[in-house]
C-alpha cells in the first residue's frame, strides 16, 4: 500500500516515470498549438491578418493535424513510438522558433500547417505505449491523468504567452513557446531512453500480429468500429473537437471585441478556463464509473453544454462574468467527452491491437472536421450580429452531436459486454 501511495498508483516507479514524459510530451503541443490563439488578438489590432486569414491558419493547424492522425494512427501501430514522438515535438518547436521572424500570411498559413501535421505524431503513439506497457486497470487510470495534460498544457501556453505579452511584442510569442518545446522535445528523448517498450510485438501477454493484407487489416478495423459504434461517434468527435478548440480559440477575441478588454487582461480570463478544465476528467471518470458506457456518459456533457450555448447566447453579451461561467462549463463538458472519445474508447481496443489506428482515426475526425468548420466560423464572424450566428451554429451542432451520441450508446454497451472489448 505504501508503495502504491508512493508511485501515485502505479505498480513501478518506472511506469510513474513513464507517465510523466507522456505527460510532458502532450503538454508541450498545447505550448505551441494555442499560443497562435493568445497572439491573434494583437496581430488582428495590429492589422496584420484579419479575422478570415486568423481562421484560416488555425484551420490550417487543425486539418493537417488531422490529416497526419491518419497516417501517425497506422504507423504509430509498427514503429518505434518513442522517436516518432520526438520527432513530432522537435519539428514542431522549429516551426515556431521560424515565426519569430515573419509577418507573412502565407509564411504563417504553410509553417503553422506543418505544425500541425508533425504534432500529430504525439498522441496516438502515446496511446499506444498506454496499450503495450500497462494492463487494462492501469491504462485507465494512465487515460484519466493524461486527460490533464490537456488543459494544463493550455494553461501553460497562456501564461508563457500573457507573460511574453507583458514585455515584448507578439512575434515573441512564437520564440518563447518555441523554446519552452525545444526543451521539452530534449527531456522526452534523454529521459525516455530504455524506459518503456516501444513495440508491441515486445509485450507481455499479446499476441505476434500475423501479417495481413493491408486491404483485410482495414476492413476488419471498419467491421469493428461499425458493430461497437465507433462510426456513429464520428460526427459527435467532430463537433467536440470544434467546440473545444474553436471556443478555446476565439475566446481572446469574443473578451477584445465584445467588452472592449486588452489582449493581456482576455488572456488573463482566457487562462481561467483550463483551471476549471482539469476537473472535466475527473467529473467524467466518476459519471462513467457508475454508468459503464462512455457514450453515454459523453451524451450527459453533451446535454449540459447545450444548455450553457444557450445561455450564452441569450445572455452572455450582457455580462463578461456571465460569458466567462458559460464558456467555463462549455469547454470543461468538451474536455469530459474528449476524455471518453479520444482516450478511453481506442483503449477499449487493445485486445485487437489497434489502439494507435483507431485513435489516430478518431483524433483525425476531430481535428479535420475542427478546421473546416472553424473555417465557417471566421466566415461568420465577418458578417453582421456575427457572434450570435456563431453561438447559434454551435447549439445546433451540440444538439446533433447529442443526437448520435444517444443512438450510438447501446452499440458501445454491448460491444464493451463481448469477447472483442
């Protein structure tokens, strides 16, 4: 008991370990992923780009994001994870540090897409490690504090950000971010050496995958994700992913443009909303612990954001006190259903041994889908009375993703009650 108490947990001060540099490494993408965001509200005062060119960089992140989840998923199943993800990490700290030097909007669309197609080689090799190197009871656990990294590396990348911005210009942003993954980029590849396994074939109790056809190994992945539900939560992923990040997004500049705030004090606010983030895994690990379904317990969240789009909507112009509260429990919901779509259900798939696959496809729904309908929201706040078309646009797609999650919850239900789970 000591011993557990001791590794938080965990059976090994080695696998403790091991949850730390993956914690460091899904961190440190947040770092350089929504420091675009804290900047855009001074390079839109600035005049620099406009609000149409700032969604289409961070849709351009988003859609090549998704797109390399595509590829990593695959190959994160066969390769070593742990270079791959060093990769990833490297590159993308490079893409920022070249930032620094450049008020170019093609400059900016071209690097801040290849940001997102190499920190797409982080997480679904990450999940992977989870599948190869924990049994079932401890992949849970690793699934729920990884959860963290998410807003806490959000938090970290407004405060590098806010701190920057006190001091410097924005073009600063970008290198002290840049910096800040360099080095964390140093401590995944130094630390990690000989820590974990890093190919499934290595692993305790799994099975030697037998070559398949490639054409097979698909359609057989297809069939799975068919029979258990996974399909049907397709459109849902999508709409949690734009509803996490796209409200993570334009939150800088709702607070700029709506109640007249400087970037630095949106920023401040803006920070408030990871804080009370961390708590989405938890609030969605106990609902899930007494419902057994991760569908179901996505269909709750899904529920309770509707209602705050809607408050929001109706009232948040209002008050920024009030603005502030709805988005708080919008994006925390979205963290709960991201905790359940994105990490908990491909573990459920460890058995088949398509954990990386079946993550780096649902991730690349959520990312993919993110950047085109964040595409549609610049669009939308061009035009006239364009936040309450944008709030309205994000109820609906809420209520849609509420919609399918309910139809996919008894697939997921019996699929967790069968020999394939």
């Amino acid at each position: 008991m000591i011993m557990a108490q001791k590794y938080f947990g965990y059976k090994s001060k080695n696998d403790f370990l091991t949850l730390v540099f993956c914690w460091i490494a899904y961190a440190s993408t947040y770092v350089c992923r929504l420091n675009f965001s804290a900047a855009s509200p001074e390079l839109s005062r600035e005049g620099i780009f406009s609000e149409g060119q700032i969604a289409n960089i961070s849709s351009a992140f988003f859609i090549c994001y998704g797109l390399g989840q595509l590829v990593s998923g695959v190959v994160g199943d066969r390769l070593d994870t742990r270079k791959m993800i060093f990769t990833g990490m490297f590159v993308s700290a490079l893409c920022n540090l070249a930032l620094f030097g450049t008020e170019s909007y093609v400059v900016f669309l071209l690097l801040w897409g290849l940001n997102g197609a190499v920190q797409s080689l982080v997480w679904s090799p990450i999940l992977k490690i989870a599948s190869i190197n924990f049994d079932a009871p401890t992949r849970d656990k690793f699934g729920i504090h990884m959860a963290a990294s998410v807003p806490l590396g959000t938090l970290s990348s407004y405060a590098v950000s806010l701190v920057t911005l006190l001091f410097l210009p924005w073009r600063f942003v970008f290198l002290s971010c840049g910096l800040v993954m360099l080095a964390a980029s140093l401590v995944w590849i130094f630390g990690t050496r000989g820590r974990f396994r890093s190919k499934a074939e290595t692993a305790p109790g799994t099975t030697e995958n037998t070559p398949v056809h490639p054409a097979l190994n698909a359609r057989k992945t297809f069939l799975l994700m068919a029979s258990s539900g996974a399909l049907l939560l397709l459109l849902p992923i999508v709409i949690q992913g734009t509803l996490k990040d796209s409200v993570t997004q334009w939150v800088p500049t709702f607070f700029t443009s709506e109640f007249g705030s400087g970037t630095v004090f949106s920023l401040a606010l803006t920070m408030v909303l990871p804080i009370i983030n961390v708590t989405g895994a938890w609030f969605a690990k106990g609902i899930n612990r007494k419902l057994h379904n991760e569908v179901a317990t996505a269909t709750i969240f899904f529920a309770v954001a509707a209602v705050f789009l809607l408050l929001l909507l109706f009232f948040g112009g209002d008050s920024l006190v009030l603005s502030l509260i709805c988005m708080a429990v919008v994006t925390n919901c979205m963290f709960a259903i991201n905790v359940m779509y994105i990490t908990m259900v491909p573990l459920h798939f460890s058995k088949s041994g398509r954990v990386s696959t079946l993550a780096g496809f649902l991730n690349a729904a959520a990312y993919v889908g993110c950047g085109a309908l964040n595409l549609l929201a610049g669009a939308l706040l061009e035009r006239q009375n364009g936040w309450d078309l944008l709030f309205w646009f994000w109820i609906l797609i809420a209520v849609a993703a509420l919609l399918f999650s309910l139809a996919a919850s008894p697939l997921w239900k019996r699929f967790l009650q069968s020999d394939d789970a």
